[in-house]
C-alpha cells in the first residue's frame, strides 16, 4: 500500500476501505471526503472568474479559488496524518502486558497513542470549518450554473465535519485526561456549531436563487 493516499485510485482506495486492514478507517475517509468538497469550491471559483456577470466578485472568487486548492491538498495529508495516528493506536493496542510494567508501559502508550488520534481528525474539523466558510463565500456570488456544486460542497464539508469529529470523541476516553478532553469537546462542539451554520446557510442561498452583493 502506498504511503499516500493520494498515489491511490478511487478504486484501489475502496478496495482498501472495504478491507479488514485498520487504515484507512473513518478519519482518512472523512478528510478525503472534505478534499472532494474543497475541489468543488475550487471548480465553482475557476467557472465564475473573468466572467463579466459575475466581475463585482473577482476578489471573492480569487479568495475561493486559492483557499479551495489549498485545503484539497491539505486535507489529502490529514488523510494520511490520521491513518498514522490510527496505526500507532492499533501498535500500542498489541503491546505486550504480561508483567506490571508491560502494563504501566503499555498503558502510557495508550494514552499517548489516543491523544494523537483525536488530534488529528480535530485539525480535519478545523479545515472543513475553511471548506464551508469558502463555499458560502461565493454562494451568491458566483456562476448560477454551477450553483448546485456549492450546495453540495456545503453538504460534503458538514459530514466530513461530522464524521471526524466523532474520530474526536471517541478517543478522549483513552487519552485518560478528563481536563484535556473536556476542552477538546468544547473545541470540536464549538467549530460545528459554526460548521453547520455555514452549510445551512449555504444551501439556503443557493434554494433562493438570489445575487449577494460583494463580500466586504
């Protein structure tokens, strides 16, 4: 299997998804997924620059447009930040635990391995937050025939959000340091919270069919 994910086809990707191998798993899927959604604001950005129509919003798009192809990019190298964090989870799962001390020594790994492997889906939270915020960025504000791409970048980006953020939750518990988990809970509510926002609202705009003015 190739270090990157992005040296993968579509098909071979699947093929390892639907495997029982650990990686990838939900994390690497939900960046990839959000790197789709990134792509499309991209798309939508590239269909609506040097179109007089739409000219009022040249800096908008530019804005989109640039933000767009950086996070596709970044997004595929959270893919393969979590598998990693993963991997290193599932190491330290199989560490011997014979004696006491295979156990305290395993059992720092653990906590190590956990924290790791909710940060990493955590930063892909964050990097949907971008995704959104450049899809409704231009929603409004950019070529009307390629509007429905905006919604389903909108789309995308929230279950992307959604699905790294249970890889958040659900590794706070190993980490076994409830003041660090409490305010990594609060990070990952917080950023959603905004996250769905930006969607609905998104969506919402493209359904109307409405011109914004410029972004200010």
């Amino acid at each position: 299997m190739p270090t990157r994910f992005r040296d993968l086809t579509l098909d071979a990707f699947i093929g390892h998804l639907a495997s029982a191998e650990p990686v990838p798993g939900g994390g690497s899927t939900s960046a990839v997924v959000a790197s789709f959604a990134a792509g499309l604001v991209t798309m939508v950005a590239a269909l609506s620059e040097g179109r007089p129509r739409y000219a009022a919003h040249a800096a908008a798009h530019a804005r989109a447009r640039a933000a767009g192809q950086e996070l596709a990019d970044r997004l595929l190298h959270l893919a393969d930040d979590d598998a990693a964090a993963y991997a290193g989870f599932s190491a330290a799962l199989k560490l011997p635990r014979e004696t006491a001390e295979d156990q305290a020594r395993r059992s720092t790994a653990l906590r190590a391995a956990a924290r790791s492997a909710a940060e990493e889906p955590l930063r892909c939270v964050e990097a949907c937050l971008e995704v959104v915020a450049a899809a409704e960025l231009i929603a409004g504000r950019s070529n009307v025939n390629a509007s429905s791409d905006l919604t389903v970048a909108a789309l995308l980006g929230e279950a992307a959000a959604r699905g790294a953020a249970a890889n958040v939750m659900v590794n706070l518990g190993p980490a076994g340091d409830d003041a660090w988990a409490s305010e990594m809970t609060a990070r990952t509510d917080g950023l959603m919270t905004r996250i769905a926002a930006l969607s609905a609202a998104t969506q919402a705009i493209v359904a109307s069919g409405e011109s914004r003015p410029p972004a200010g």
